[in-house]
C-alpha cells in the first residue's frame, strides 16, 4: 500500500512500472475522496469556486433584464411631449392642432385649455403638470380674458407675471417655452403697432427676451390680414369658397372663429377656416 501511494505521488496517478493502466486509488486516500467529489485534477484537488451557481444565475438574469431595457428605451418613440396651455381661441382650434401636431412627429400631447380661462388660472399647477406629463415643449396661447384671478390687478401686469412666472419653472424644467401670439380681435384692431402686434403680443416678446429657452410664435398671422384684423380671407385650395374666392375665417364677435356663432364654449356645426388655420399654424410653428 505503501508503493501504491508512493507511485501515485511520483506518477501523477499514473503506472509507471506495471501493466494495467491507472494505479488504483486506495479508499482511505484523500486523493481518492477528492476524486469522488468531483474535484481532482492535475497537481491535486481543485479549489471551491468562490462564485456558485445560485449566485451567479441571480446575476446573469439581472443582465440580461437590464440589457432588455436598455434596448427597448432605444426603439420607443422619441417625438416631442406637447404640452398646451390656453384659452377659448384654443379650444376650437384644437382638432385641428391634434391633427397637425400628430403629423409633425409628435409623440404626446396634453391640452389644458378652458375658454374664458388666463394664465393665472392654471399658474399653481404648473410644477406637477411637469412631474407628470414631462413635457418636451410647453406652448402657452391666451388672448387676453380677465377672469377672477386678474380681478383688482392691471390686465398687462397680471400677464407678465403670471406669464414669467410659468415659462421661468418649465425653462428651468429643461422645457421649450413657445408663447404664441393671439389674432388680433375687432376690438383691439386700433391697438396695433406697425408690426401688426397688440400690446399682449408686445409682451411676448418682452417676455422671451428675459427668459431662457422661450420664443414667441405668431400664429395669429394665419387668420389676420399682416395682423391686422379681417373676417375673411382668400381661400385655400381645399376650403369651400365663396363667390368672391374667400373664406369666413372670424365669428361674427369679432374674436372667435366659427363663422356662424358668437358664444365660445360650442362645437361649430360648419367648417371653421380660422380654427384650422391657426391650430395648424401653432402646430406647425411648434414642431416643424
């Protein structure tokens, strides 16, 4: 027994000097119960791993899900997050900004829009709109009502604020600020600079200059003549036209858009040329 274990020593566990092959291993040799154990190899017992399978299955799942992710994240729509603030000019116009926005890639796009509505009527919500849409871009359209939140402050003044005060916590948000510029009214036809502006559409400006990431669109261009104040306009090629080849594009208040009602609030039963010329021309404006 002794020669036995002696040759397995020297020979590496192989007969060096009798026929028969293996030198057998002796049951109350370690070799040997090392060797059942399923840990011999050359030079002696092969070592534990220090990584069992019960720990490295865990993590080779756990890769493999945060690979999954990483690849799904890469192919999901990257079109812009549209977030829509405004009044009653903005709630006849928003099919047709739908419309328009879905064409120009958009990815999401929520409206809060009330008629009759300023901005100092959704200026409180602003921080968990953010949170939870995360817009991309933030457009802000209102013509100049003065509900009870304006009551007692300058009409002017009321909308800086308010105004600054949105675009400051969505541009500090990474959010794009589009302030848009309302079509002037009949009533504020008098109103308007050289450039076509009203006092409102001054203050846009004003506004974009002292705020970062924040622009002023003109949209009201679409359904104004220069912006300057006109019921009708000439016809697009798809529109239905009248003998004179334009289009109603004003109601008859001298503000809105349906040409055949004066109370906002109401689904125009005609085709609006306004509505859809300036929900296009924000739509446009804003992503294309």
């Amino acid at each position: 027994m002794a020669a036995a274990r002696e040759a397995l020593r020297h020979g590496g566990g192989r007969q060096t000097g009798l026929p028969g092959g293996t030198v057998p291993l002796l049951p109350d040799d370690a070799a040997t119960a090392a060797a059942r154990r399923g840990r011999w190899h050359r030079g002696g017992p092969r070592p534990e791993s220090p990584w069992p399978w019960r720990v490295v299955l865990p993590l080779v799942v756990l890769v493999a899900v945060i690979a999954g992710l990483i690849v799904l994240r890469a192919c999901l729509p990257t079109g812009a997050r549209v977030l829509v603030w405004g009044d009653s000019l903005m709630v006849e116009a928003q099919d047709a900004f739908r419309e328009a926005a879905a064409k120009e890639g958009a990815h999401a796009v929520e409206l809060r829009i009330w008629s009759g509505t300023a901005p100092c009527n959704f200026l409180g919500e602003v921080p968990q709109v953010i949170e939870d849409f995360q817009p991309t871009v933030a457009v802000i359209a209102f013509s100049g009502n003065t509900p009870d939140c304006v009551a007692g402050r300058d009409k002017l003044t009321a909308y800086r604020e308010d105004v600054t005060a949105m675009a400051r916590q969505l541009s500090a948000a990474g959010v794009r600020v589009v302030l848009v510029e309302a079509p002037t009214s009949r009533v504020d036809a008098d109103a308007i600079d050289d450039a076509g502006l009203t006092p409102l559409g001054r203050l846009w400006y004003q506004i974009a200059a002292e705020v970062d990431n924040t622009s002023v669109l003109r949209a009201g261009l679409a359904v104004t003549d220069g912006g300057r104040f006109t019921e009708s306009l000439p016809c697009q090629p798809d529109e239905p036209c009248g003998p004179d080849g334009r289009v109603v594009v004003r109601s008859p208040d001298g503000v809105h858009f349906c040409p055949e009602r004066e109370q906002p609030g109401q689904a125009c039963e005609v085709y609006s040329a306004g509505a859809r010329r300036y929900g296009e021309a924000i739509a446009h404006g804003v992503l294309g």
